[in-house]
C-alpha cells in the first residue's frame, strides 16, 4: 500500500520515498486510531498525513524518552536540533532525519504555515520543565501548539468546500478535543512521568490535588473525588468534540468519512473510561477491536459512496474553494 500512496502523491524520488515510508511505520506504530482513520483518505493524501504524524511523533518521543536515559538538558538539546533540522528543511528542502525531509515536502506541497510547526515545538519545549497546569485557560495555552495547530496543519491538505478560515476554529478544536481524550485515558501514565495535564482549578472543584492522584495511582484504591474530577473532564472534553463536529461537514466531501471515522473512534475512548467507571489511573480504556473495525467498515461505505457522487469536476472546485494557501 506504501507504493500505491507515494505513486498516487507523486513522489518519485527514492530517498524522499523512503522518507514517508519511515512516517507510514510510526504511524502504523503508534497511532492504531489514527491511522486506521487515515485508511480512509484518498490515496494521494495519505502520505502527508504521515509525514505531519511521523514528524509529531519523532517530536514526542524525544520530550518523554520513555527510557529515560536522557536529562532534560539532553533531550532539550535534542529538540533544538530537530528545530534547526526543520527549519532549514522548510527553507531549503531535505533534513538530516527521514521525518523532517518528509514533513518539509508536505509543508512545500500544500503551503503549510511554518509558524505551525514553531508553536509545536514550543509546546514540545515546555513538557520539558512544566508538569502541570493551574487553570484550564494555561492548558489551553499549552495545547494550541501541542493539537490545535495539527487540526490547522491538517486542512490544507483535506480541502475544504468553505473558505480555509471558516473551517480553522472547527479544525483546531477537533486536535484539542484529540489531546484532551488523551490526557484522560492517560491520567496514570502522564503521572508516573511525574506530569498533570488535567488543569489544577478542575481537580480542586472536587476536593483532588497531585498528592490524592499519586496515592489513588500508587495504592490502586479508588476515591469518589477523583471520580467526580474524571466525571467533570469527560463533560468538558464532550463539549470541545461538539465545537470540533460542524467542521467536519465544511471539508471535503472525500475526506469526511475519514474524519468522522476518527472522531467516532476517539469518543469511543471516552465512552470506553466511562464503561470502565472512570478507572484511568489504574487500567488503560481502548476502544474494542471489534467495535474499531465496525466503525471503520462503516466509513469504507461512505468513503465508496462519497467518491461515487463527486465527480472530477465538484472536486477541483472543492479545492479551489479552500482559500489561502498553496495545494
């Protein structure tokens, strides 16, 4: 399937080649959601996408070192590095690693803003020496570059049937509503990293603080207050998918399947630690395999039905309709 992506794309030089093949494995890796979402896309999009996942990836992995061998003071080396690595890649073209050749070719291909890409990295920078959040409007701060600026990333190469700008607000907030499902699902593991994404002012309302998440975490004992906080963090992030929802019918008749198949799959997430009675500190809610592949099996149906109706000519003037920005 890689060589069908890449042919349709039109990327035919051997190393960049290899390049998006390196972002396709890191995301078959380690976004079994997201990339099953990505199955959904037209062929000559997919890889892109890869590259965006794979460059986040790359980004991600170097600021937790899961391993943790390195200090801090290393990996922050490492992400300046990555930064000089991309920018010149976004000037120039190539890079010195698979992921930033790869991603400085999506960003020359579909205009992508590398302002992007700078408020990425500086989230990344502060998961370095920031553990924790004191209102929900720090988070927030911290998430327009750590997922809203994906959604925004991502639209320029799902095409919209309204103006780019109308279709943003909706595109950053689905990346939020993303990350905020994630943090909920890995309350326990965010904490063992000695991190709390959940906002301070959130946890207090209900009486929960560090100490309450470490014990509860640590003795495996369970605690109504945590409860209600976990309760209170499910509600707010429903809301942000209900922000995110009226985008997905501004984009590309092409490409809604795949977006609606990944926000159908990440709600499942929610209503999965739900299910679990919000037990996130002590077992990791994942959506079924077999409800994972129902609902991507429904979106195989409407991704049929929607190519069947947009001929040639309703979706060159789709992406003609997309504004600003270069495709």
């Amino acid at each position: 399937m890689t060589r069908r992506e890449l042919d349709a794309a039109g990327i035919t030089d051997p190393g960049l080649r290899s390049a998006y093949g390196r972002c396709r494995q890191l995301n078959a890796r380690h976004g079994r959601t997201y990339f099953l979402a990505t199955r959904l896309l037209p062929l000559e999009r997919r890889s892109a996408v890869h590259a965006l996942y794979g460059f986040a990836r790359w980004a991600d992995d170097i600021v937790d070192d899961l391993d943790r061998r390195l200090p801090p003071d290393e990996r922050d080396l490492l992400l300046k590095r990555l930064e000089g690595d991309l920018a010149h890649g976004l000037r120039n073209g190539g890079g010195s690693e698979p992921v930033v050749r790869a991603v400085a070719d999506t960003a020359d291909r579909y205009g992508i803003e590398a302002a992007l890409f700078s408020d990425f990295l500086a989230s990344m920078r502060a998961d370095l020496t920031v553990t924790d959040y004191p209102t929900y409007a720090d988070l927030r701060a911290y998430m327009h570059g750590s997922a809203a600026v994906i959604g925004l990333q991502m639209l320029p190469l799902l095409g919209t049937v309204v103006p780019r700008e109308e279709a943003a607000p909706h595109a950053a907030a689905l990346g939020v509503a993303f990350q905020l499902t994630n943090f909920l699902r890995d309350v326990g593991e965010d904490l063992d990293r000695g991190r709390v994404y959940l906002p301070a002012d959130l946890l207090a309302a209900h009486g929960v603080d560090r100490p309450l998440l470490e014990w509860s975490r640590r003795s495996g004992r369970r605690d109504p207050r945590v409860r209600a906080a976990l309760v209170a963090a499910e509600a707010l992030t429903r809301d942000v998918y209900r922000t995110a929802e009226p985008g997905i019918a501004m984009l590309d008749p092409r490409v809604r399947p795949c977006i609606r198949t990944a926000f159908t799959l990440y709600g499942g997430i929610l209503d999965a630690i739900a299910r679990h009675d919000y037990a996130v500190l002590h077992r990791r809610a994942v959506v079924s395999r077999r409800r994972r592949a129902a609902t991507a099996a429904a979106g195989v149906w409407k991704v049929a039905r929607a190519r069947w109706h947009a001929g040639p000519v309703a979706q060159h003037a789709a992406l003609q309709r997309k504004g600003p920005g270069r495709d």
